[in-house]
C-alpha cells in the first residue's frame, strides 16, 4: 500500500496500490522534495505486422491519485520525438500533481525512449569541421552520410526500421491500458505527445474518455510552413515594443536578425562553446545561428536568449553562447567538431511521419527570404530517404473526433505557433480551447492558478467557456520594466 499527498510528500491517506509486477519507488524531485509511485512495465511486438520479431520492454512510472473517488487513468505522452515521460515527473511536477486529483497519473516512456530504450546510439563517421569555413552544402551532404551511416548500423544492430513511428506508438497506449485494467484512459500530450494523442484519437476512439493537450503538432505538421512563423514575430515584436529598453537596443527584430545573417554569411564568426568538460573554439555560420534560433524560440525565456544573442552580434561582442544550456542548443553545437550522433526513435519517428505533398511544396515556396530558411527544423533535411519507412497519406489527414478534448496554446510559442495548432485540431469537434497570452511552448513546465481552473474545470466535467488568460510578458533587458 503506498500513500501520496498532493504535496508529493508520504502521508497516512492511502488510495492506490500496487498492480502486478509493479515495485514502490521513489522520485527526486527539484529542492530536495521527494514523492512515492509504482514503476511497472508491459510487453509489446516491436513490429506488428510482423508474425515474428523482437518484444520490447516498455517502462513507466504511475503516480497515484491523491482522492479516493477518480476517473480514469490518466498518462502522460512526452514530446520530442524522444522524450521521457518519466523524467518530466521532475520537472514538470506540479502539473503531474495537479492531475492526481482526477486520477492516477502514468508517465510512459514511449518505446525507443528513456528506460524503455534499448536502440543503440548511432556515431557516425561524418565529422563537420569546427574551426574552418564550410557551405550549406557540406552541412547537409555530411547530415545526410550521417543518416545513411546510422540506418545501416540500425539494422546490423537488430533494429526493425519499420516499427518505430507514430502508429506503433498509438497501439502502444491500448497495450498499456490493457495492462492497467481499464476500458478507458484519459490522454495528456504535449508538442509530439500531442501528435500521438491526435493519432491515438483516432486508433482507439472507443477507449479514450477525455484529452488535454497543449503545444500541439498535428499529423502533417512535420515540416514547419514558414510563413506562419510571421505572426508569431508579429507578437514577439509587439512584446518588444511594450518594453522601453528593450525597444531601444532591438528596434525592428526582423532587421536585426537579417543584418547578422548577413554578416555571418560574409564572415562567420569565432565563438566559445562548451564541449564535454572543456571548450572549444567554434566558427559560428549564419545557418548556426538559423538553427540555434528556431530551437531558442519555443519559449519567451528563449526567445529573450535568442535577442540578447542577435544583439551581442549586432554590435561586435561576445554572444556567450557557452552560457546556454545544452538542452537549449542544436546538436551539432553540443557535439563541435565531434561525429554527427543521431538517436534511433527520434529520426525514425520523423521520418516515418513523412510530409503530404501540398506541404512540402508550400515549405519550399515559402523558404526563399524566411528568416530560418531551410533550417527552421532540420527534420527535412532527411527528405527522400528511407521512403520505405513512411507510414501514408491517409495517417496525415485531420483527425476527426468527438472526444472531449482541452486545448491549450501560448501566443509566444515558437515551435508549434498558434496559427499551426488551430489548423490540426479543426476536426475535434468537442474542443474547448484556452490561449495562454505571452506563454511558450513549455506552459505546463510552471502552471498558473488560470491554467489550472480550466483543467479543473474540465476533468470534472463542469462547463467551461474557451478563453484567453494572460501571464506575465517576458522581460528582455534585467532592468527593463
């Protein structure tokens, strides 16, 4: 019998227990906190279209509900692709609490990913020279090698290409349910675990009760349309402009960032970076700073990186990027002058969810004098290759469903931009949807009372009106009120 409090501490009020071949466990949390769980497990095919093939071991980790009286189970699909759901407990605390008052809360590590991945690490042979000029060309002819290298290191290793995508991962969830004892589960996502949810909608409507999703990326939503990157600058400039200071020191954003493009494509310039234990010098090209700024933009706090960064640039001084951390930075830039490592379930995933046709021409009509250009994500620098692996047209059409289902979107989301989000969820037709003003990517990292009332509101099945709350503006400049 293990007993859980809603402050994640040890108390006497007992709810849950333990399901078959599941072990207590304790979770470190952030300041020293700790909260008790069960860790289980359940088995899967690695690919079931096959007769024959390799089971996969999936992990998670379940919180118990704090009240005796809930609904459903409750998991929790981590984005990425790639992500651990059972390490967004730590950081991700509050909301996971906040949800244990409707049920138990399971954190699944989709396969492929934290404890439940068993898929080697692929290092390639292809090494981008660090401290020397290189073209966009060799970026993405070495990216390329790389991937070709690693699919072949996949299959010598055991690995069934086939099984790793989206869709496997949807039939996963009703593997998992089964193995709870429950008809029904309730489905939490974000960014990717919001795509899965969307896929699981439709693989399995008869087995979700509700869905909360935030950050959403729909089934063709793998390449992003720059051209709906716009109005997320619009914002982001308008957030700007509403700070005196930061005003002064930026102006126009989109000028700002054109101008060090330029200057780097003349002359890219030498930076620090940190690199395992040491750092290195690195040669920074304009398409580092394009990547480096499509992943600082997810969030504010990101995006406040991101200027300070143009900014520096702009007027000649050290951009310390060495400073960001390295969960914030491409790979390429943790990895300088080290072999292109590409992790299985992410790559594969990607690649499978493929592109429709009207996208990909509408991505590739709209690069030319975008401000990322092709590298607003690099998941299409892969395009055409393994074509084998594609999962069809008919997974990248809208999802139609009636599920109950809440929606929640921040304006300063630069990743899945507000615009992008509304269009993947048209066809859920039992959407109730709250925009988060000034919130990123990542608004369920610090819930506000707002956020949390809606989701209250919702799990208990009381009404609930679509609305716009607003959070504090980010702030740009340390003295800049």
């Amino acid at each position: 019998m293990l007993c859980a409090a809603a402050t994640g501490l040890v108390t006497t009020d007992c709810f849950a227990s333990s399901l078959p071949d599941e072990t207590e466990v304790t979770i470190e949390l952030a300041g020293g906190q700790k909260s008790q769980a069960f860790r289980g497990s359940f088995s899967v095919p690695e690919d079931r279209h096959k007769k024959t093939g390799r089971v996969l071991v999936l992990h998670y980790v379940r919180l118990p509900a704090t009240v005796a009286s809930t609904g459903p189970p409750i998991v929790y699909l981590a984005g990425g692709p790639g992500a651990s759901g059972i390490d967004a407990i730590r950081y991700r605390f509050s909301a996971f609490n906040a949800m244990r008052r409707y049920g138990d809360v399971v954190a699944l590590d989709q396969r492929g990913t934290g404890t439940s991945n068993n898929l080697p690490t692929c290092r390639s042979g292809e090494i981008l020279p660090s401290d020397r000029n290189s073209s966009d060309e060799q970026f993405l002819k070495s990216e390329r090698a790389a991937l070709s290298e690693c699919l072949i290191f996949w299959k010598r290793n055991g690995v069934d290409l086939a099984a790793y995508n989206t869709r496997e991962n949807a039939l996963d969830l009703d593997a998992l349910r089964a193995h709870l004892g429950t008809d029904k589960i309730v489905l939490w996502g974000t960014s990717y675990g919001a795509q899965l949810a969307l896929a699981a909608m439709r693989a399995l409507p008869n087995h979700i009760e509700k869905v909360v999703l935030s950050s959403v990326r729909g089934l063709d939503q793998n390449w992003k349309l720059p051209a709906t990157l716009e109005p997320y600058l619009d914002r982001l400039q308008r957030a700007v402009d509403a700070r005196p200071r930061a005003r002064a020191a930026y102006g126009d954003i989109r000028g700002l960032i054109r101008r060090v493009h330029a200057t780097l494509n003349i002359s890219p310039i030498p930076v620090t970076l940190k690199v395992g234990n040491g750092t290195a010098i690195y040669l920074l090209h304009r398409r580092d700073m394009q990547l480096l700024a499509a992943s600082l933009i997810a969030d504010p706090s990101g995006a406040v990186r991101m200027l300070r960064i143009y900014g520096a640039l702009d007027q000649h001084r050290d951009p310390q990027i060495d400073r960001i951390p390295a969960r914030l930075l491409p790979d390429h830039l943790v990895l300088a002058g080290q072999p292109v490592s590409l992790e299985c379930m992410s790559v594969l995933t990607n690649i499978s969810s493929g592109i429709s046709n009207w996208r990909r021409k509408s991505v590739v009509t709209q690069t030319p004098g975008s401000l990322f250009g092709q590298y607003l994500d690099l998941t299409r620098t892969y395009d055409g290759m393994a074509k084998e692996l594609d999962v069809g047209e008919a997974f990248r059409k809208t999802p139609m469903s009636s599920i109950p289902t809440l929606l929640f979107s921040g304006t300063l989301d630069g990743r899945t931009v507000l615009e992008e989000q509304r269009v993947a969820t048209l066809g859920l037709t039992r959407a109730i949807r709250i925009i988060v003003e000034n919130a990123g990517h990542n608004l369920f990292d610090s819930p506000t009372p707002e956020l949390l009332t809606a989701l209250d509101q919702f799990m208990t099945n009381r009404p609930i009106e679509p609305t716009t709350v607003v959070v504090a503006p980010p702030q740009f400049l340390s003295d800049d009120l």
